[in-house]
C-alpha cells in the first residue's frame, strides 16, 4: 500500500499546481505529524508504514481541520518537533488536550481537563492528523473570504487529502471572533468538503452524518484564549453526551 505520506506529497504538488508563483512560495504543507520524525530526513519508507498503521488502526480516528497556518510560508507541520515544549504554545497545546481527552472519552466515561496531561505527551504515542484548508500562509488576523475562496476551489483535492485519514472525527477549529466568524470552519466543512452528506446537528458542538458516519465538532481556534470550560470540558461533555446515543454506532 502507498504511503500516506507520499499521497499527501502527490496532493500538495496538484494544489501547487494551481496556485500563482507567490502562492507557491507561501505554500505550507501538513498532514499526519509525529512527535519526534521529521519527514525532511529521508526516513525509510517502514518508518512511515509503521507509524501510519498506528494511525489507522486507531479509533476514533481524528482529524484537526484548520483555517490556515500563521507566518509560516514554505513551512512543513510534518516536519515539526510536536512535543517540545517551545514555540506556539498555546496552538499546539490545545491541539494535545483536545486530542487526549477525545480520546479517552467513551460512553461510559467523560475526562475533565483537570484529568489530562498537560503537555504534549500524547503527541509521542499518536501520530496526529492537522489540514488547513487554506494552504498559503497567512497573518495574525485572517481573511475569512480567502480562506472560504481556497476551500472552494482546491475542494476536490482537500477532500481527498481528508479520506487518507478515514476520519471519523473532524474537529472543524473556528475563529477567535466569535460572533462574526461562528462556525466558519464547520460550515467550510459542510458547503464545500462533504457537499453531498447532510449533517444533523446534536448539539452545541456536535454535527453527525449518519450515511458518512463522521462527526463534525464545532470548535474554537487552538491559539484562542477562551473560557477552559467551554474550551476543553465542554467539548468532552457533548461529545460524552453524543456518545450516549443509542442509534449512533460507537467509534
């Protein structure tokens, strides 16, 4: 079986393709990440196999869909250190407690944030799926008709970068303007990347496609200095909560 990580090369070469040439010089490639492989070094190809099956055996299986990187032209996610504890702070340390606590929740048991890590350790035992859906780089401040525009039209390949991973769960990461920018990336997700499946909404973050058997979680941005409880608990409670449910099949 191909790589992952050279389909993903082949997907990024496709959207390269159809970008300006300043497009390209700003092109930030992501995907499945490691903790302590950087993909730049050439690794033999049973590196990646190994680590890839880790990734798809587990389950759920989560994918992180991001608005764009920040300042980060030419840049690769593949390629970063994930666990150490320096740089982007904030950004990936939500990442990681997002990414534990959805995984230790189950029907039968809900995590509190007081409960996880609070470091990046999950980072070392999974290897964890981040997409933009605005692959250049962009500023502090986003420009959500850029985004909405590249999503558009790179929509095919983004959506073919997403099956890779065999998602079960995307957690669609928003805005830090919130009454503005609501559900921006959720609705990216629904208008322009699973077009045909019609996903009915659970509750506060929670958006189900039973055909798809995907969940779709509203959330805020990683890098968004909000209110814990809604941040972190929240999340795990109505996952916890959609969990419950006796007609949806357990991940």
């Amino acid at each position: 079986m191909d790589l992952i990580y050279k389909k993903e090369n082949e997907i990024f070469e496709k959207i390269k393709n159809e970008l300006s040439q300043d497009e390209r010089e700003k092109f930030v490639r992501d995907g499945l990440c490691w903790a302590d492989i950087c993909c730049g070094e050439e690794l033999p190809d049973d590196v990646f196999t190994e680590n890839e099956n880790l990734y798809l055996q587990q389950r759920p299986r989560i994918v992180f869909l991001l608005k764009e990187s920040n300042d980060n032209a030419g840049e690769d996610y593949r390629d970063w250190h994930w666990a150490e504890r320096k740089g982007c702070m904030t950004f990936k340390n939500s990442i990681a407690l997002w990414y534990e606590g959805l995984l230790s929740t189950t029907a039968t048991h809900l995590p509190t944030l007081e409960d996880l890590r609070q470091g990046r350790e999950i980072f070392t035992e999974h290897p964890c799926a981040i997409v933009n859906a605005k692959k250049t780089s962009g500023k502090s401040r986003s420009d959500w008709n850029e985004i909405s525009q590249f999503a558009e039209a790179h929509a095919q390949l983004l959506r073919e970068q997403l099956n890779l991973y065999e998602p079960d769960i995307i957690v669609c990461c928003g805005s830090t303007d919130k009454e503005q920018n609501e559900q921006r990336m959720l609705n990216i997700a629904k208008r322009y990347l699973y077009p045909e499946f019609n996903f009915d909404k659970i509750n506060n973050f929670c958006h189900y496609c039973s055909e798809k058997e995907l969940l779709l979680i509203d959330s805020y941005h990683p890098s968004y200095h909000y209110c814990d409880e809604w941040k972190f608990n929240k999340m795990f409670e109505y996952y916890y909560e959609f969990l419950q449910n006796e007609h949806i099949p357990p991940f």
